[in-house]
C-alpha cells in the first residue's frame, strides 16, 4: 500500500463539476492499493498516517500529529501510485489491487484512521474520474509504502 500524505491549508475533490468532500487544515492523502496488500498493511499505515507529526507546535517545530491537532484528513484513491515504470515510457499498473479489493481496502484504511482517533475523514469517490484542488502547506509531502516495514 502506497499513500502520498501532503500537509495542507485546504483541499477538494469535485466530481462531474460537483465538490463532493472538502477539507481546511489537514492531510491530503492519496491512497494507492496493490494485488498483495492487506488489512494489516492498512492498519499499519492509517496508524503512521495518523501520528505523522508534522504540524506545527507552539515553539514552530513540526511536533504535533492529526491526532494532536484535531484536523482532516481526505483520502483519495489513486491506482496510478501503483505504477511500474521500469520498462518503457508507458507504465504498467499490473501490481494495482483489483477493484473490488483496492475499494474494500480504500474503506478499511478511512474506518482504521477514524479507529486511530483522527476527528474527521474525508474520502473521494472510488473509481471516479476526480478533480483535485489543494493548497499544499510548507509544502509538506511524505510517502509511505508499506513494503518498507514488512521487509
């Protein structure tokens, strides 16, 4: 499981030129699944993602988690984060979880966050072709894949 976290002011997903979730300050999160992750991928980072301390505290220092702070958090699907680009110009996206699974663990992941004490989580909508606006803040963007840890 991949996820892209920006640290930002604000940010939207619009669908079919409608605003469908919008956050203030918070986490953008993109959210990619692959064919061999798990529950238990998804656990692991909704709680990485939700200590992630990399807001601000009252000495500036980026101490301070969403957890900490009380904001949002809007996760998006992306297959795309899937992508092999090892071959060629255009990339493969063969380790991109099947769509029923990638769902199933996209809302898995959102309820994990919610468990992990964040006060409020967005979503986009699965499968949709998605606008997405945001001001990102710093700018502040973290990856994680959850290979890392499972090595």
């Amino acid at each position: 499981m991949k996820a892209v976290i920006q640290r930002v002011l604000n940010a939207s997903v619009e669908v079919e030129n409608n605003t469908v979730s919008k956050i203030e300050n918070g986490f953008l999160i993109l959210l990619g699944v692959e064919h061999n992750d798990t529950e238990s991928s998804a656990q692991v980072l909704a709680s990485k993602v939700a200590k992630l301390r990399v807001f601000s505290d009252e000495n500036d220092k980026m101490n301070l988690s969403l957890i900490d702070t009380g904001y949002e958090a809007l996760v998006v699907s992306q297959f795309t984060l899937c992508a092999d680009c090892k071959k060629g110009n255009r990339p493969s996206f063969s380790s991109a979880a099947q769509p029923k699974i990638a769902n199933e663990l996209y809302e898995f992941f959102i309820n994990e966050l919610i468990k992990c004490g964040v006060a409020d989580v967005k979503k986009g909508v699965f499968g949709a072709d998605m606008k997405i606006s945001l001001v990102n803040d710093g700018p502040v963007t973290i990856i994680y894949d959850t290979k890392e840890w499972e090595k």
